[in-house]
C-alpha cells in the first residue's frame, strides 16, 4: 500500500452537499438533514447517480436531469424478449433502489467531465458490493468510475483491481500516479463506502474506506492533471482489454449505488458525514446482502429458446465440468467451473449446487476462488471430493500460481461451516509435480478415491509423458495431507494413438462391476482434446497400477466433442456408479455474450459393466421425477400408424421411448425439433446396414452463422436386438441413448419456433413395439419447496 498520509493541516474544508432530486427518506435520515447546520460556501455535487430507477434502461443524473443509457445485454435480446437491467429494489440498497452489474455487459456511459469542472479538485464516493474480484488484466482497474486516456496519459481510473484490492490511477500527461490499498480489502457481497479525492495543491490523492482514510499520496511534480475528451464510464475501465474482440474485462461485477462526483478534496470528516447519513436510516448498518441480491436470476432468462430447462446449470454466466460429487447429510453436492464475470472463460471460480436427488439442483454460493496467497491466486480449476476418516467431505482441486516454477499444483479444502457453504484451504499444495526427466509441467485434475479396504487414499491427476503419452500420477496417502508418488497409473504407445501425446485432464477411475472372468473391472475415464475416452481392466491397489483389457481408447459419446470433462463418484445410498460431464455449447462467443450463459451439464448416467465387458450406460433412474405429461403411450402398432400419432405432438422439453423391431438393413430412429414443412430437423437414427449411431444436424438449422451442421456418430451394431432408443430433448441440448450401450450428447440451434415437432424413422416392415412421449417440467418450480438449511 501507499504510505498512508496522516498530515490535514492546511486542507480545505469542502463539504458534501446532496445534489440531486428529492425522495422519499427515512425518517433518521430526514433529521439529519434538517439539523445539519449549514455552511457558507458549500459547493453542490458536479454529478450524482443515485441509481433508484428500478425499471428502464436509463438512469438519472440529479444534478443536471440528464438521463443516461444504462447498457446491458438484454436491452436489445437476441434470444429472448427484451428485459431491464438488473435493478434492484429498496431493502437491500442504501439509499432507495440500486443496480446490480453483471460483470461483462452492463455500464453507464455519461458526458465527460472538463477541467473546468475538475480543475479546484475533487472527491469521488460510491457504494460498492462486488460479487468477485477479476484478474487484473493488463494491469488494470475494474473500474467504478473511468475517464482515462493510456495514449496521452490523461484522466482518472477509481475501481477494483485482484483479491478485492482498490485504488485510484491519475494520468498527468508525462506519467501516472496509481494509489492502491492491499491492506483494507473491500470484502464480496457485502457494502462499502469508497472515496478518492485530489487536491491539487500539493498534488494530494486520498482514498477512504467506509469514511476513514487508508492510503494517501502525493503525486510526482512533473505534468499537471488533465482530462481525456472521452466518456466517462461508470463500471467499466475506459479501455477495457477484451477476449477476442467481443468480451469486455475490467468491469465491475457486483452491486453499485449513490454515485456521486464532487468538486474539491473533501476532508475526512465530510466523507465520513455522508456515509452516516446514508446509512441513518437502516441504523448505521450498511444492509446485509442475500444471495439473490448479487446473483441473476434464472427467471432473468425466461423465454430463451435454447437455454436448457431441466439439464443442472448455472444461475448465469459461464460453466465448465462439474466435478467433485459426493453425498453428504441426505443431500448430493456438486461443483463446476464458473467464471461469475460472464459467459466466457476466464476467471474461474468453483461453483456449487446442492440436491436432494442429483436432479433437482439449487446454486449455493461460490465455494472456492482466486485469493491472494501463494496457493491458488490464478486460478481454482476441476478436481474432485472425497471424505476423511471422521466422514467430513473434503474437497481436492488444482491451484493455479503462475509465479510457482511449475504452475499447477493441487490443494484441499475443508468445510467451514455445517452447511457445506463456505470451505477453507489447507495453506499450501497437498501434491506437486517434481522438476526432473520425463515431467512436463501438466499437473491437474485431481481425483481422489478411498480403497476398498478403507486405509489409505488414491489421488490420480492429469499429465503427459515426455516423448510418450498422456497419463495420471498416482500418489497415495493415509491422512490426506501426505502423498507419496507411485508413477504412473498407465501409459499408451503414441505413436499407435495419434494425439494421445496430450495431457489426460478429468482423469477418473470408478468400479463397474464384475467381468466375465471373476475379476472386478474399473473404467478409466478422461478427456483428450475436449473428447471422453475410456478403458476397462484391472486396478492393483497394491501397484497402483491399471491394466487395461485393451489398450485401444474408445470414445465414451459419439456426439463429437459435445460431452466431456468426466467426474463421477460411486453413490453411498444405492451403490451405483455414477458419472457427470459437461455439455459443450458449440456457439460462437457472439452468440454466447448474447445469450448471457454458456454450457450446462449432462444428465447424470449410470455405468456398469454388460455381459460382453463392455459398459452399459443409462440416465439415472431419479430423472423420472421430471414427468410430467404422458403426451402419447403406443404399443404394437404399425410406423405408419405411430408416425401419425407422433406428428400430433410438439414441444422442445420432452422425454422420449422407442422400441422398434426391426425388418432387415435400414435407418431407424426419431425425428426432432422438426419445423411443419421440414425445412429444420435434426435426425437421430440407427443404420444396420453401415452399423452407426448418428444425429444428423445437415438440416437443424436455417441461421447461416449457427454451428449445429453436419453427421457425428460412431460403430453400433445392433447383434439383431431391438432398437430401444431413449431421447432428451431439452430446447438446444439433445441426449439419445440406444440399447444402454452408446450414447449421443449434441446441440441444436432451430432458428425458427415451430421446429418443435417429432418425426419417425422406420422400415416399412418394422413394428413399434413402444412408443412413449413426456413432456418434462422444468427445475425452478420441482425446486422452490426445498431450501439447504441456511
């Protein structure tokens, strides 16, 4: 921090004065400010936002009554109807509404201020609650307030910078002066009162915290303060760095309220005058946030034609794999990357949803996050859960610390409280990679599992060989905190396996039943290049080895690189194995930053091993809950007569079974989200004569810029079965499984609203043995009456 400044002699006494419309007030409040002896030469406020629209996309300027555009993702939706931005309401505020920014989209773009106006000094205050710190890219501020200038070193940056540091950049034309405070953190979800001033006699900055001054400094003699002839922004940097072109960083994320410019260095005691008066009337106390006041709805999203209903995702924003189950207390947890800045990658964050089922899920608050220490200050990335010899969950997870000789490392987590909301790290990492021959730096993934005979622990994480290919250390412990390196679990020829080289990231390794030898077989899961690869064989505890029956990798889901990121955990109620992904959303990052989230998780499945030793896969059983309508139940009927049936019924949250016996070599299967004069529909068939599993998406869609194209599948042979096909239509998620043996995980973008239809495909000798359709409900209502205990 800069050296704090405690010298006031010979400051100028300017007070704060309001500046702005009146309101209705508390009465505390109204008292104060009728006893508030007044001053002679008082000087009003240049500006004030109080922020208490709460509707519309503009807000009020009180000094001038200029009304400027509040901007925001939904404004002008693409994929939804039109919806404010995220006001919030008196109660949680401090002074009448508030606004919530998300953190990517929504700013306020005003008039820049002068030198005239600026040029006696100034005084900045604001209230701020953020929801998360951001990286800090190129070195600057999420701001509060901007109006700055890198080209020509000019104006002024008062925001945010990493682990809830803040501070202020001033430009001087020949330089700038950044004063920032390390040592008073401004705490997430939670109000603060921020201020900054500049005197230029003296060329003196000062910054408070809930009144009190924290950092005071004086700045360099050379040049003289000036502004840029640009916006002045409210909640985001003036310059902000992007990813890619389309995603604006250095934004505040997090709750904004009484937004206030003044001219002149106002002293202390008028800063800490003012925030009294704001917070007269809740009795001195900035209000206490709840959850639902720094995070967006999901109800924020209603209307969106491709955002899944009843797949696990997030309130908002971005998500990769989920990872890290376990069941605890009559209720499943699990957690997933989550980058709470937007539906981009970037920041990652754990989240973390509880259930009651492993379907009906509820987002608790962000478990674990970048913090400034020398564990994980870039990054809390996947891992995995496991539970201590006293039964307390504890979660694995890989620390990411660019200034560590090799950057990933892995860490634990314990909980701090009995709800499993809040977790606290063990200080420092619990494995590392060793420098040395051979090792390549790729560290990550953790997945932890106990032994069989319950004395000892396994940790397998992600890596590649030098010269060879992917793979998973193995260490082992007996206390947690303690491994010792066994080597690696297997490895591949990579020259027999091209791309295999690549570091196996979500390494997992679950048992699934007996082989036809007598010997209990595990599966080995991981994801190689966004795709999930499996083997079955033989884990020796002892060796820690695995030995695969066949070294041959074979894709897990023939959806092409739709599924991916595996977790799993072997359910302590039923005993089933059971196994979590991620469903890649395959949009551009246009069609993501207008959307507002990006990704969801797959339905949960079962896995055991069939009587040919290979795996049996089914979508859990608890899945069933979300039934809601039987819309059509056949049985032993003709395809001509159950197509008829079928093309009476519409809609894009649907649960469908088939079985068909089939007559000779043909496509077999369903057709979905198919407009009236099949100009959009996606096909899921079986062919017998090539032995495939496809989804052909050529026709899904009609919107030139969508990405859902082409034929993805994979070899099935039906070996004269029934083809007994399953399918999950969820708006743009689509999951098809066949015969308990393949599945196919894919998306669809229909570009028009009537691509809600269903279609069947058949042989003109073939007879529908069953044909049942669902319409499924969604998991806001099934959810409402169940709350994790607070």
């Amino acid at each position: 921090m800069t050296t704090m400044d405690n010298h006031h002699g010979g400051d100028t006494v300017i007070p704060f004065n309001q500046g702005r419309r009146p309101r209705r007030r508390g009465v505390a409040a109204m008292l104060l400010a009728l006893l508030a002896p007044a001053r002679a030469g008082a000087a009003t406020d240049i500006a004030a936002w109080p922020l208490d629209e709460q509707r519309g996309s503009r807000t009020m300027e009180a000094v001038s009554g200029r009304h400027d555009p509040v901007e925001y993702v939904f404004n002008h939706a693409r994929f939804k109807p039109d919806s404010d931005p995220l006001w919030r309401p008196a109660g949680a505020c401090i002074r009448g509404g508030c606004l919530l920014f998300d953190g990517y989209s929504t700013d306020i773009a005003a008039p820049g201020l002068t030198a005239a106006q600026l040029g006696a000094g100034w005084t900045i205050t604001a209230w701020v609650a953020p929801h998360a710190f951001e990286w800090g890219d190129g070195g600057q501020y999420s701001a509060f307030l901007s109006q700055f200038d890198e080209g020509s070193k000019t104006g002024f940056a008062f925001g945010m910078y990493r682990f809830g540091t803040w501070g202020i950049k001033l430009g001087f034309g020949s330089g700038e002066f950044d004063l920032r405070v390390s040592d008073r953190k401004l705490p997430r979800d939670a109000w603060s009162h921020v201020a900054a001033s500049y005197d230029p006699r003296g060329r003196v900055v000062r910054l408070f915290l809930d009144g009190e001054q924290v950092a005071a400094g004086s700045a360099p003699a050379q040049g003289s303060f000036a502004l840029p002839a640009r916006a002045l922004t409210i909640g985001r940097y003036s310059q902000p760095r992007t990813v890619e072109g389309v995603f604006q960083l250095n934004t505040f994320l997090g709750l904004m309220d009484e937004v206030r410019i003044a001219a002149g260095a106002a002293p202390g005691a008028d800063i800490a005058r003012r925030v009294h008066a704001d917070l007269a009337a809740h009795g001195g106390r900035a209000p206490a946030l709840a959850q639902a006041d720094v995070t967006i709805a999901p109800v924020t999203f209603a209307g969106d034609r491709h955002r899944p209903q009843y797949h696990a995702m997030p309130d908002s924003g971005w998500m990769n794999e989920p990872h890290a189950p376990f069941y605890q207390d009559g209720r499943y947890h699990l957690f997933f990357q989550k980058n709470p800045f937007g539906p981009f990658w970037h920041q990652i964050h754990w989240g973390h949803w509880a259930s009651p089922d492993m379907v009906h899920w509820r987002e608790l608050p962000i478990a674990l996050a970048p913090e400034d220490d020398t564990l994980a200050p870039d990054g809390i990335w996947s891992g995995s859960a496991t539970h201590a010899r006293d039964g307390t969950p504890v979660l694995f997870f890989t620390a990411g610390n660019d200034k560590a000789p090799i950057h990933e490392r892995t860490g634990l987590a314990r909980p701090a409280d009995a709800d499993l909301v809040r977790w606290m790290k063990y200080p420092v990492p619990v494995t590392e990679q060793q420098p040395g021959p051979g090792h390549t730096g790729d560290f990550r993934d953790p997945f932890v599992f106990r032994d069989d005979a319950g004395d000892r622990w396994f940790q397998l994480v992600g890596s590649r060989i030098a010269g060879g290919s992917g793979t998973a250390l193995v260490h082992e412990s007996s206390d947690l905190v303690h491994w010792r390196y066994r080597g690696p679990l297997f490895t591949l020829d990579a020259k027999r396996y091209p791309g295999f080289d690549k570091t196996f990231e979500l390494p997992v390794l679950l048992p699934i039943g007996m082989g036809t030898d007598g010997r209990p077989r595990h599966v080995f899961l991981t994801d190689v290049g966004a795709q999930a690869y499996y083997w079955i064989g033989v884990f020796d505890p002892a060796a820690a080895r695995f030995v695969p029956d066949s070294e041959a990798p074979r894709v897990f889901d023939l959806g092409d690189h739709h599924f991916s990121g595996p977790s799993g955990f072997v359910d302590p109620r039923t005993g089933r194995t059971i196994v979590f992904s991620i469903a890649q959303g395959e949009r551009s990052l246009r069609d993501e930053w207008a959307s507002g989230w990006a990704h969801n998780a797959g339905l949960p499945i079962t896995l055991a091993i069939g009587p040919d030793d290979d795996l049996r896969l089914a979508p859990i059983d608890e899945l069933r809950s979300l039934r809601q309508d039987l819309l059509l139940d056949l049985a032993d009927v003709t395809p001509a007569a159950a197509a008829a049936r079928l093309a009476t019924i519409k809609g894009d949250a649907l649960e469908v079974e088939l079985e068909l016996a089939a007559d000779g070599h043909a496509r077999r299967g369903l057709v979905v989200r198919k407009t009236p004069d099949d100009a959009e529909h996606t096909d899921l068939v079986v062919d017998t004569a090539r032995k495939r599993f496809e989804i052909d998406r050529t026709h899904t869609t009609l919107d030139a810029g969508a990405r859902s194209r082409g034929v993805q599948g994979g070899a099935f042979d039906l070996r004269g079965e029934h083809v007994r096909l399953r399918v999950f239509l969820d708006r743009s998620m689509v999951e098809a499984y066949v015969n308990e043996r393949k599945s196919i995980t894919s998306r669809m973008y229909p570009s028009r609203p009537d691509a809600t239809g269903l279609g069947l495909v058949a042989a003109p000798g073939d007879r529908v043995v069953r044909l049942k359709v669902w319409r499924m409900g969604g998991l806001d209502a099934e959810a409402s009456a169940w709350h994790p205990s607070r």
